[in-house]
C-alpha cells in the first residue's frame, strides 16, 4: 500500500489514454494487485484481490490528493473494478463518466466503456505495438487477426495503410470498430468479419497476399483462443496468407508463457518465418520478469533461395 501511495505522488495526468501505475509488474512490494488506468477524464483504478472498504478509501484519498496538487478541486472522476477468480465488479466511486466517452493516443480517438466490465475497448500495454504499426503500414494491404474494437486499424490507415482486413468472433466488439473508424475519419478501407479465424481461411485467402498481419489473440478464451493449442494452429496457415517479404506481429499476454513458448512454436509450424525484433512494452509496464509482461514479436517472411 505504501509503494502505491509513494509511486502515485510523482504521476502526472496527460491529454491522452495511458496507465499510471502498474503493481502487476511486481516492482512495487505490497501493492502487486493494484493497477490506475487514465482514461481523460477518469481514472480507473484496479484491484486483482479482494480489498476492504477501509484499504479503498485510503488508495481512493491517495489518488484523490495527487489529483488536487495537479488538478485543483474539480473533474475528480474515479471508477473502481475488482477482478478476482474470474468475476468483475465496477463502481463509480467519484464524479461522472461521460457518454460517449471517448480518448485519444497518438492523434486517434477511441470510443471507451469503463463501466461495461474488463474489456474497456483499448488495451493500453498495446500502446507501442499500434505506434510501430501507424509508423509502419504505408501502401500495405492489413489482415488483423482478433481485431476487439480494431484500434491496429485505425492505426494503420493514419499510417497509409491501402486496405485492413478486421476479423473477430465478437460482432459487438466490431461495430465499436467500425464507429472508431468513423470517428477518426476513415469511413472506407477498412473490411470487418464477424467470424470465427479458423473457419475463414478461404475468405481471408481471397483477399490477401498481405503485407502485414497482426496477431493479438486471447491468451486463454474458451471457445475462441487457447494459446497452448491454438497458436501453433495460427501459424501454420499465416505463411501462405503472407506477400514475399511479408511481416507479422504476433502477440502474447501470457504470464505463464515466455517468449521462448512463442519462438518454438513459429520455428516449428512457421519456418519460413524469420525473427526480426521483439518490440519494446511502454516504461510504465516494466517487470520484474520480463517473460511474463506483454511479448510482442516481430518476424518476416523469409525470401526465397
């Protein structure tokens, strides 16, 4: 609790969408469970066990007094969730949650839902992946694989991008997609498939060779993704989707799974992949193991002899 409270009087409040403190990174002895989100205008404070009323109050009067030194007495905003053997509850604690609610990161708007359970419609760990994609997809033709609510593609077509191809079981999750296109002024290059990945490799065939594929999948979703199985599926069909030269991102949120799980699992189903980068997480997602924050791994389609 201490760590918490001593890291929070040195954060700041920025115009964009970013994490503040991270405890799950274990740099922060006692507060391992905690982690404060900055979706402007609110915070959103998060806790992976059980707290008391007693312990809420003092984080909530530790935010709320670095918000008055930065901020003054107004806009205070404070949502809290609790995340704790596979249930989650939210609360507004302080303040108001604006409808729509919507951020921005690196010159793109999203629309948010703090209120709507865990999956808030921007994960923010990914923050570096979608800048090297807007840095990177000029004139390219985008497959993003498990797209949510396709922040990828917004960012790839402000980087240039020709086409993005967005597939995602959750059709929900797609048409908040597609409204973020619209909000970010992209009312056409982008295609979005309501269907299961692994019963689409034709239609994704037909409108491919791509030049970059991105693959963020869930670690451990039933009836859509288990990593421990369905990875080496993936990869053994993204080679003949790819354009010579071809690149893929490919993504793992696994603490239990290193990067040497994913590099095994491409050197067998993908040998024509070869292993360019792993990109770097944002500072504030440091941790203490590094195999078990967020891998993203950067590979290319080997050119042939």
């Amino acid at each position: 609790m201490e760590s918490f409270k001593q890291a929070i009087q040195q954060v700041q409040f920025s115009d964009e969408a970013e994490r503040l403190f991270h405890g799950r990174g274990g740099r922060y002895e006692g507060a391992e469970h905690l982690c404060l989100d900055w979706f402007p205008p609110v915070l959103l404070l998060t806790s992976f066990k059980e707290i008391d009323e007693a312990a809420l109050e003092e984080l909530t009067q530790a935010i709320q007094a670095r918000w008055r030194e930065e901020q003054g007495e107004q806009g205070f905003n404070l949502v809290f969730q609790h995340r704790c053997a596979g249930q989650t509850q939210t609360h507004l604690l302080y303040g108001e949650v604006p409808e729509p609610h919507l951020v921005s990161e690196n010159g793109a708007r999203f629309q948010i839902h703090l209120l709507r359970g865990q999956n808030h419609g921007l994960f923010l760990d990914m923050r570096a992946g979608r800048a090297w994609v807007k840095a990177n997809a000029a004139q390219a033709n985008v497959l993003n694989l498990f797209a949510y609510t396709c922040g990828f593609s917004v960012m790839a077509l402000q980087g240039g991008a020709d086409q993005v191809v967005n597939i995602d079981m959750s059709k929900g999750a797609l048409a908040i997609g597609k409204q973020n296109h619209l909000l970010n002024e992209f009312p056409h290059g982008a295609r979005f498939l309501g269907h299961d990945i692994f019963k689409s490799w034709g239609k994704l065939t037909k409108m491919g060779p791509y030049d970059l594929i991105i693959a963020d999948p869930p670690s451990n979703q039933r009836g859509s993704f288990v990593a421990t199985k369905d990875y080496a599926r993936l990869l053994r069909r993204l080679p003949q989707l790819l354009a010579p030269q071809g690149e893929v991102l490919l993504c793992l949120n696994a603490p239990e799974l290193g990067i040497d799980f994913l590099k095994q699992q491409v050197a067998e189903q993908s040998p024509t992949l070869e292993f360019v980068e792993q990109l770097a997480n944002p500072e504030v997602f440091l941790d203490k193991d590094p195999d078990k924050a967020l891998k993203v791994l950067r590979y290319r389609q080997r050119q042939a002899v």
